[in-house]
C-alpha cells in the first residue's frame, strides 16, 4: 500500500490517517480544504471492482438524504479511483451491540428506538426503488442524536436501472435472504430479512447461527434452518416481529419494512 498520510488529493483533500480496508477500497479519514470539513475518501483497490464503486455513488447521489451516508464527490488521483464520504461522528451498530450486551428497560428502549430509525431510513431507500443488499450492524450508523445512517451501497441495486441485475449473490453470509443464496430474484422482502437478523443481534447480541465453523455452512442453515426464537424472555410482540422478518418464505415476510415500524410503535404504546 502506497503511504498517501499527508497528501493532498486534487488539490482539496488532505490526507490525515488510514482508517481500515474494506472489501474493494482503502479507506482514509481527510480534510477538505476548501469547506474546512472532515471527510471520508475510499480509494478503488482493484480496477475490476469500478462499476460497483460508480454503482454505488450513483445510488448514493440518487438518494441524497439524511437517511443515508453521503457522497460528495466520485474523483481519480494518479490513476486511482476514490470517492469522498460525508464523515460521521458516531459509532457503527456492531459497536453498539458490543458495548450494549446487558439490557435495563431504559437499554431495551433505547434499542427498540433505533430499530424505528432503521426502518425509517430503510423505508426511504426502498420508496426511492433500492435495495440495499448488504444490510448489516456494520454498515449502519448510529449518531450521538440517536438517528441512524445507512451506508455502503456497493452492492446495491437500483430496480430502475434495467441494466443491473439482482440475481448474482451478495452480501454478508449472516444475514443473507434464504432465497439471495438460492440465486431467485431477490426482492426489498431480501432486506427485511437481514434486518430481521440485525434486530435479533441488537437484542441477543449474537448472530443467529453463532458457533458455525465457516461461510458455508451458515449459508446453508439460512436455508434450512428455522432459527429458534421459543426460549426467550423478550416480550412476545418483539418475538413475533423477529419471527415474521426471518421468515425464510418470503410470501410469508413482512412486505414492507414500514410494517416492522407500525407494529413495534404499536407495541410500544400499550407499554
């Protein structure tokens, strides 16, 4: 890896630190000279992943929203291509989910609250005919004024765009939809399932198939497997919310993720 720390890129962005790799990009933390504002710039790692990266900035660009991470700008620096990112100062979900394995009612609020959010900023991206695909703790954000941010829409899907198909498999193995990993069309149904996963994470701070040895074998107990819900103390409205979403017959899953949102405000209400 090249040491870009200090740079400035294109005359605006000045490198500050390397943040992390990611499955196609390099990700730095920067400055923005002009507006004097943080940002974030990703740059491509492999040529051969370029559509997905302008996909991606396409789908954000189209979105535009509170709801999602921004994206400011899609560049080329010496022959690399990077996109710039709104910088958010919040932690991702799987850290809160680490830092949050104990629940008090106040913590069990505070959970069902940013399943709402998540809904909420879901609902937008699918009314604007995306779907995500690669939903997960990771690539959610959660902000210090309790909103949350979507991010990552690498593998996303714009069902507008005729020249894209939502056949190939993708996403994460834990919370990949049953019939994602069968090659059927995928659907939004596909994202209401892994945020059925994501909400029982949230609640019992591990993955439904904890303990299974590799990718493989994960994918085909989403399949198979009917992931055991019978033995909680959760309240059975937060049960029956988890069972519907991870539903593996998508006729039988919710349709609409404002559904998830209605029911749980609803159970909610009468606590």
């Amino acid at each position: 890896m090249i040491n870009k720390i200090n740079k400035v890129i294109n005359g605006r962005y000045r490198i500050i630190n390397f943040i992390t790799h990611g499955s196609m990009t390099s990700i730095y933390d920067a400055l923005d000279i002009i507006f004097k504002r943080r940002v974030v710039i990703k740059f491509l790692d492999d040529e051969k992943n370029l559509d997905y990266i302008v996909s991606s900035a396409k789908i954000a660009f189209k979105l535009n929203s509170d709801f999602v991470i921004k994206i400011y700008e899609l560049g080329i620096y010496e022959n690399t291509f990077y996109i710039v990112l709104e910088y958010i100062n919040g932690i991702t979900l799987r850290q809160f989910i680490e830092n949050n394995q104990k629940d008090d009612k106040k913590k069990f609020l505070e959970k069902c609250n940013i399943i709402i959010k998540i809904c909420e900023s879901l609902n937008f991206i699918h009314k604007n005919s995306i779907i995500h695909r690669d939903l997960k703790p990771d690539n959610i954000y959660y902000l210090p004024d309790k909103t949350i941010k979507i991010n990552d829409f690498d593998m996303s899907i714009d069902i507008v765009d005729k020249n894209k198909t939502a056949l190939k498999l993708s996403g994460s193995a834990y919370y990949v939809a049953p019939e994602s990993v069968r090659f059927e069309m995928v659907s939004f149904s596909s994202d209401i399932y892994a945020l059925g996963m994501i909400i029982y994470e949230l609640f019992f701070s591990i993955f439904p198939f904890f303990g299974k040895k590799n990718i493989a074998e994960v994918t085909i107990e989403q399949i198979n497997k009917e992931i055991e819900l019978n033995n909680s103390l959760l309240p059975t409205e937060i049960i029956n919310i988890m069972r519907k979403a991870m539903n593996k017959n998508y006729f039988e899953r919710y349709k609409k993720v404002e559904d998830i949102k209605k029911d749980l405000e609803e159970y909610l209400s009468q606590c």
